[in-house]
C-alpha cells in the first residue's frame, strides 16, 4: 500500500491540491452567495423571501450529484447558445462546472446556518442598537454579523468537511480529485489498496481541517 | 425665563393589542431634574420610559423630548435618540466588543468621529465610571456591576440631554449595586437630567427630585420623596411602600 502511494506521489499530490482548494473554494464563496440569503430569510417579508426560500429548497432538494450532472451534461445540450453568449468556455469546463454545483449546494445550506444563527440573536441587542441610534448597516455589519458569524461558526465548520467529502462526486464528471485520481490509479493497477490511499488522505485533510476550526473558534473568547 | 422641559408627556396613551399599558400619562420632567419611578411590576413603568427614546411606540396623546415631538418620521426619531442615553436591566453590552469598543462604536459609525477623538473620550467616560483600567476587557470576564457601569459609560459618550435608567441594579448582587448607584449619584450631582425606574428606595430618598409611582398603567401619585416615603397621599402607594419596607 505503502507502494501505491509513493509511486503516484505526483498524482496524490495533485489530487489532494485539488480536493483541498476547490471544496475550501467553494465554501468560501458558498458563504458569501449565503450572507444575503440567510440575511432575507431571517428578516425579509415578501417577494424577496420567497425567492430566497425557493433558492433553499431547489439546491438543498436535489442531490449534488444530480446537480453536477445538470450543469455539466445539461447546460452542455445548448452549446451552440452558450457559445453564442460567449459562456462555454465555462459550461465545457468540468471543473467550473464542479465548482458552480458545489457552490450552488453549499450555498442553500450555509444560507440556512446563517438563518438560524441571526435569528438566534436576542432582542435586546436590536433594542440596544436602536438606544445606540446605530445605522441599519452599521448595526448589521458590525453587531449582528459577528455575533452571527461566531455562533454559526461550529455548524459552517460541519458543512465545511461534509463539502470536503461530497467533492469526491467530482471524479464522475471526469474532474481529477483525489477520488478521480484514485480511480485512474485503481485502473492501472486493479488494485483495491488504492482507496485505502484515498481515505487515508481524506482523513488527514479533515483533521487537519478541524484543528484550524478548533483554532479559529478559540479566538471568539468573548463567547461566554 | 422658565427653560422649557427635558421632557413632557401630554395625555399619553398605549396600548399591547386591547390590554391598556399606560394610561393618560402627564408628566413633565425639567431640565436637570431627577426622577424615579417606582410601582408593582407590570405597572408600566419600564414602557413609559422606553417611550422615550422609541422602544415602544404610544398610540395617543404627545411626547416632547428636548423641545421635539416624537412621531414616526425615522430623522425625528435618530434626533431624539441622539440625545437619550438608556442603561438596561441586563447591561446588553454587545458581547463581541471590548468595553472600549462598546463605548466608541456608536461615536466612530453613527455620528462619524474620528477613531482617535472617540477612544479619548470613551476613555475619558470609562474613567469617569472608574472602568478606565478595564477598558481593553469583554463584557465576559466583567462583573455585573462592572458591566453595567461601562454600559453607563457608553450612554455618556454620545453626551445626551437626558439619562433613563431602566432598572439598572435588579440584577445585580449587593456589592455590585452600590458600585453602580455610586456612579448613578455622580451623575447626579453633575446636573443629568435622570429618570430612572428602580426599586431602589434609599437611592430614591437620597438622589431623587420627585418620585413618581405607577400602578396598572396610571401615574397615581408624583411627590418628593420626603412626603411620599413618609406620608404618601394614595392608599394603593402607601401598601407598595408597605411591602418593599417589609422585605
């Protein structure tokens, strides 16, 4: 085992460099698409809200890798159109595709956490941003968000590793992650130990990634 | 010349659905005044004060803050809050910002000071409620008392007109409360205009100008405190002082 991991070191690496940044990629961005849902799911009445629940529901209703499949081999029947808006240098792209599907998923989901965490915030601190005579945005930026931000930190930490995991679907739309390189590994070799590699560099990266959640979390001290 | 009053309630009516919070409330406060308000809970004695600077809307009747009348127009309601300051029961410092901070937040982002002259006088407020030493601390490793100090200082700093204390020391231990009554008797002596809604009976004897006891949603009585605590004029504040004597 130990041999098939040292004589595909290049292509481990790669793998490994490629779960790691597109799933950390995409949470980051799927954190910043969510802000504004979760903000108009906790506040907003109307037409707007509508929307944003009709946004959760769609990409949280369907699997992602029924997703991935929609926007890879779906949006790939009208290449002659997305050619024609000048976007198929992205829909004929697997990784872009990847990425827009998982940012899609994880940006149903964090715009829930985020949801759940505004609406957690007492009463007493909108009074007291009113006594204050803080400004809409003032308030919101720099007294609801952090105080969102560290409550919702545990929960975005669960979805950051749970997207870690879900990358690996990647490989079916031909992307070369970890699980794709594995499979092309597993190919010439026809050997099973190959998974065992591939968990084994899963594992690692989300314990690696809990230690740093654990860091970040440590710096909200204030969070009596 | 008579300066006109801090603050004045004319006929002030409000209601929670068909229940009936404060009725026909008239009451003027003048400037530099100091006003306690005591009655049972449930009297309405937090909501009228929260009126003040628009926690609570009223449903008839005029409220005048600083020669202002409150209505719903949003500039009326950020010019009466800019100068009302309001300490609460439970502090609510935001627990994310260092006592500092707390105190500079509004100073820095509402009324656009610059960081360096809003952490000057925050810091020169903080030392004035002697938290000064503490200021670099999160509402999470302070006291009770020491909380609500900051939360004092950090109404100061937007140096409003008038102060309102919504039962700043009920919950606090009773070390605490004298620390924070201290700081409250300062500002006193300073010339605050004050109304404060507190159980606080010795502070009220000691500080205050009038005192004003509600009961269900009425003013039933407005007196200074020598002839109310010693001979109120009402039955129903004669049986509060009763039962607060008694405990």
């Amino acid at each position: 085992m130990f041999d098939l991991y040292l004589d595909y070191i290049d292509r481990w690496s790669h793998g490994l460099w490629l779960t790691a940044s597109m799933s950390t990629l995409s949470v980051l961005i799927g954190f910043l698409v969510a802000l504004p849902i979760g903000f108009v799911r906790s506040r907003a009445k109307g037409p707007l809200a509508w929307l944003a629940i009709a946004y959760v529901n769609l990409f949280r209703g369907m699997p992602l890798l029924v997703l991935m499949f929609l926007v890879y081999y779906g949006f790939g029947q009208f290449s002659s159109e997305l050619r024609a808006m000048g976007l198929w240098w992205f829909f004929r792209d697997a990784y872009f595709c990847g990425m827009l599907a998982l940012i899609l998923n994880t940006s149903a989901y964090q715009a829930e956490i985020i949801r759940g965490s505004l609406n957690t915030i007492s009463t007493s601190v909108i009074e007291t941003n009113a006594a204050l005579n803080l400004t809409r945005w003032t308030a919101f930026r720099r007294v609801l968000l952090p105080i969102a931000f560290a409550k919702a930190l545990p929960p975005l930490g669960n979805e950051y590793i749970l997207m870690v995991k879900a990358t690996s679907l990647l490989a079916i739309i031909t992307v070369f992650d970890l699980m794709g390189e594995a499979r092309t590994i597993f190919s010439e070799t026809l050997d099973l130990g190959v998974y065992y590699v591939a968990a084994i560099h899963y594992l690692v990266l989300v314990l690696a990634i809990e230690w740093t959640l654990r860091r970040v979390e440590a710096r909200f001290k204030w969070m009596a | 010349m008579v300066s006109p009053p801090a603050i004045s309630f004319e006929k002030l009516n409000k209601y929670y659905g068909k229940f009936h919070v404060l009725k026909d409330i008239d009451l003027e406060v003048a400037k530099g005044e100091r006003i306690v308000i005591c009655g049972p809970s449930g009297s309405g004695k937090s909501t009228l004060i929260r009126c003040i600077n628009r926690l609570e809307t009223h449903q008839s009747g005029r409220l005048i803050v600083d020669q202002c009348e409150m209505n719903n127009t949003p500039s009326t309601v950020r010019r009466i809050r800019d100068r009302v300051g309001m300490c609460f029961q439970h502090f609510n410092l935001y627990p994310h910002l260092t006592a500092l901070e707390n105190c500079t937040l509004s100073l820095i982002y509402t009324r656009k000071m610059p960081p360096k002259e809003a952490k000057q006088r925050a810091m020169e407020y903080l030392a004035r409620v002697r938290m000064d030493g503490f200021a670099q601390k999160y509402p999470s490793q302070l006291s009770g008392g020491q909380q609500q100090r900051v939360a004092i200082a950090r109404s100061l700093c937007i140096q409003p007109e008038v102060m309102l204390f919504d039962e700043p020391t009920s919950a606090l231990d009773p070390e605490s409360i004298s620390e924070v009554l201290d700081v409250m008797a300062d500002l006193a002596i300073g010339g605050m205009t004050m109304i404060c809604v507190t159980h606080e009976m010795g502070f009220a004897r000691k500080v205050a100008d009038r005192v004003v006891f509600m009961d269900a949603g009425e003013i039933v009585e407005i007196a200074d405190p020598e002839t109310f605590f010693t001979s109120p004029s009402h039955e129903r504040s004669a049986r509060f002082l009763q039962q607060i004597i008694n405990h």
